[in-house]
C-alpha cells in the first residue's frame, strides 16, 4: 500500500472507530465481541482497500464488512465460554449504576429480535441507513428489510414511550 | 428518536481494544511473506518446465538417472514406556521448533515471568514432556509443554499439547469446578469462539478464539495418527504491558501454519 493511502487508511479508521464500536456492541450486546468484530473489520478493510476507498460509500462498505462478519460468526453459534488462565486480575468494566435500568430494558427488547432483524434495527435506526443501502449491507430486498424492521420498529416505539 | 434511546443503552464504552497499528502491521508481515513465496514459486515453475523441455529433447534409449532417495524424517508419538516417551517428546520439541521458526520469522523464546509455571531459560524454545499412559479409568497419554514467546516486543505463552482421544462412549471427566469437562475435540461440539476449516496442509483444523479481559487465548487443532489431537495455542501475558494488552503475538493463521508442519511430521 502506497503511504498516502495507508494515511488514508489510518485517518478513516480512527475517525470511524466509535461508531463502529457502538454499531457492533447494539449487534452482539457485549464489548469483548464487538471490539473483536470491529478488529476484524479493520483487518478486511486493510487488505481491501483498494476498493473500499474508491467506493461510492465508504461507510455502507464498511458496516456491510462488519455487520456480515457478525451475521457469519453468529451463523456458527459463536458463544464465550469461561476458560482458565494463570493470573494476572481482570479489571472488570463497571456501567454507571444508574444507566442500567434502562439499558437492561431495551437491551432485552433487542435480543429478542432474531439476528437479521436486530442487524436491520441497528442499521435502519441507530445508524440510519436508509432501506436500500440496508438492504444492500445484509444482501436481502428491500422488501425484507421493511418488514423485518416493522415489527422490531413497533416494539422499540413502546419503549420509548414508556421511558 | 431512535437515537438517544439507544445511545443510552450504550451508555459509557470502555476504552478500546482494537489496535490498529498493530493490525496493520501484521497485515504488512503477511503481505511480505506471500510476495517472497509467490517469488519462490515463480522460481520453481521455470525450473520444472525447463525440466520438462529436457526431458523431451532426450533420447528413448539414453537412461535415466535414479531418483535420489527420498530420507524420511517423520517420528512416531510413542509412550508405551518412559524411554520412547521421552525419546516422542524430544522429537516433538524439534518439530515445534522448526515449525515456529518457519512460520514465524523473528520469534524469540524469552525468558520473563508470564503466564507459564515453568519458564524456560532465555533463547531455549519449548520442551515437551509426555504424560505417559495413564492407569486405570485415565487411559489418556498426552505430551505438552509451554515455552515464551515475543514477536515485535509483544509478549505471549506458546503451547503444545498431542493427546489421544477418547474412545467412544468415555464419559465426561469432571473439571475441578464439579462441572462435566469435555474432552479436547477436533471439531467445534463443546467448544465456543470456534471455527472449523481446512488447514495449509489440506487436513481438517478447527480454531477457537477466546477471551477474558484483556487476555485472549487462539488455539489450532488438528487430527494426527493414532488417534491423537494436535493443539498449539498462544495467549497474550501480561496485559498491563501496552505491547500486550492488544493481542497474542502469533495470529491463527500462524498457528494453524506451525499445526500443520508438526502433524505432517508425525507418522502412525
């Protein structure tokens, strides 16, 4: 990769981390996961960016990298278990205790979406792409996408309501 | 409208793990690494056809040359008693050696406290030892080992463990938990972060990626003759050290490379 577009690289990146981050926790409710989701997405970008960065979208190409690599792994059941290693103590990440309440709430409201749907609440309402570049990023209909959103839409409505 | 709801059940993200540079780095390693064996290959392929043109151009009746003979260096995993085992796993440690030092140019063994009980003296790699046959209701055997490893000042365990499977229909050990304890599979049955592919060398591997904290563990498993599963893992050590905190220092496609030189080096 030539300098300037490996500046490139690094200047788009960085400036898109945060969102991807938090794109990819709504996906898969746990940060461990969603830093590994994004760590991968950074990988595929690196290696294709040739032609991620002469794309019409930058960001659709890069959310459908992460959002497909989260759709794959949870294809294949990808669960953590507990495993043993020698010491060194974990510095355990504490949410304010106010905040959970609400995050648990709808938390729980989006895990009950199947995978897709959550993807396409995600993508349509948080990271506001519209129903076409939606359908693009998953590689389903337009159709698809509205009806799988209606119902997840419906649902997150009567919670903002009642929050 | 959607949006502050669902920013608060974000709430305050922790800080990052995902290390770009280092990323970018590993990518640049494998970039080199491809390009000079392409190189080779290119190299290879003149010379086969320039071979091959030879080979026409001679005479029906001119004798060929003998083949050189091929020296098989493979070695058997034995440990009917404590001298062949021993013998196994000196053999073992060779091929892991070897392994790694081919699939991972500029490794060194280190000698720091990390996550190994038992660290090995500075420069010296790995040491396999076996387990023997185990009596009774454990009849397992097993050899393994841990040694330090450092990659561009990233610090990890490396780990090789060759144990027999069970036979069919052996109950579940039980873990020092009081929980069942599954016996160590080439396929992704008990296991989580897993994903099953096929190796460099055409063999089924599975790899499985976990994490706790800022510790991650990658772990490639193959099938080797009688019986036996193959696992070389690798986890970072110390994650206060900001050279370590992103990842182990071997990524899964290196090990599933070092996996796959050890098992085309053990024969039934």
């Amino acid at each position: 990769m030539r300098k300037t577009d490996e500046a490139d690289f690094h200047a788009y990146v960085s400036s898109r981390l945060d969102r991807w981050r938090r794109g990819a926790y709504l996906l898969c409710q746990d940060w461990h996961l969603a830093d590994d989701l994004v760590s991968i997405t950074v990988t595929r970008l690196y290696r294709s960016w040739a032609k991620a960065s002469r794309a019409d979208n930058r960001d659709a190409y890069a959310q459908k990298v992460l959002t497909r690599s989260w759709l794959t792994e949870r294809g294949r059941v990808w669960r953590r278990r507990e495993q043993i290693f020698a010491e060194p103590p974990e510095r355990a990440w504490t949410p304010p205790l106010e905040e959970v309440a609400d995050r648990e709430s709808l938390a729980a409201l989006l895990k009950s979406l199947g995978p897709r749907q959550r993807a396409v609440v995600v993508l349509r309402f948080y990271l506001d792409y519209s129903v076409e570049e939606t359908a693009a990023i998953l590689k389903v209909s337009p159709g698809t996408v509205k009806s799988q959103s209606a119902r997840g839409l419906e649902t997150l409505r009567a919670a903002a309501l009642l929050s | 409208m959607m949006q502050p709801l669902f920013d608060e059940m974000i709430g305050t993200p922790p800080p990052s793990t995902v290390d770009v540079a280092a990323i970018v780095r590993r990518e640049q390693r494998g970039r080199s690494a491809r390009r000079a064996g392409y190189g080779l290959a290119a190299v290879v392929a003149v010379a086969v056809s320039a071979g091959t043109l030879t080979s026409v151009a001679r005479p029906d009746d001119e004798p060929r040359a003998a083949p050189s003979p091929v020296i098989d260096t493979r070695f058997q995993l034995i440990s009917t008693d404590k001298q062949t085992a021993e013998a196994s796993a000196r053999q073992l440690s060779k091929a892991l050696d070897h392994a790694v030092k081919k699939a991972v140019p500029g490794v060194t063994y280190p000698s720091f406290k990390g996550i190994t009980s038992n660290p090995t003296k500075e420069g010296r790699p790995l040491i396999v030892i076996s387990g023997g046959r185990g009596s009774g209701k454990d009849p397992v055997d097993w050899f393994g080992g841990t040694v330090n490893v450092e990659l561009d000042k990233r610090q990890g365990a490396l780990n090789l463990m060759a144990i027999s499977l069970p036979e069919p229909g052996t109950p579940d050990k039980v873990g020092p938990d009081g929980k069942p304890s599954p016996p160590m599979l080439v396929s992704c049955e008990h296991e989580t972060g897993c994903q099953e592919s096929t190796g460099p060398n055409g063999k089924k591997i599975v790899t499985i990626v976990t994490r706790r904290g800022n510790y991650q563990n990658r772990e490639v498993r193959t099938e080797i003759p009688s019986h036996r599963v193959l696992s070389v893992s690798v986890a970072n050590v110390d994650a206060t050290n900001p050279d370590n905190a992103a990842a182990p220092p071997l990524t899964t496609a290196q090990l599933a490379r070092i996996v796959g030189e050890v098992s085309g080096q053990i024969k039934a």
